[in-house]
C-alpha cells in the first residue's frame, strides 16, 4: 500500500468510531452490527467505487 489510505477505529462508551487519518476531524460512530454488515458487504461486493 502507498500513500496515506489509512483508517483508524476504535471502541469506546458510544460504540465503534472510525476516521481517515489525513482528516481526523471527521469521525464516523457506528455500532457493531452496522460495521458487521457493511464489512460482509465489502466482502461479497456489493459496493462499488468508481474512480474521479
């Protein structure tokens, strides 16, 4: 991997909060299942980025 394409996450009393690391200002708080659910979406590609 090149570059800064990090995420950080983290558990705390609000549930699960995620950020990108070049802009730590915005946080992402979701709860176990969301998260679950979307990173089996991921898995299975039901999500897709098109580039621009």
């Amino acid at each position: 991997m090149t570059g800064n394409n990090c995420i950080e996450a983290a558990a705390d009393h609000r549930g699960i909060t995620i950020r990108e690391s070049s802009d730590p200002h915005a946080v992402l708080t979701t709860d176990p299942t969301a998260l679950r659910t979307f990173l089996r979406g991921m898995e299975e590609g039901r999500f897709h980025l098109s580039a621009g």
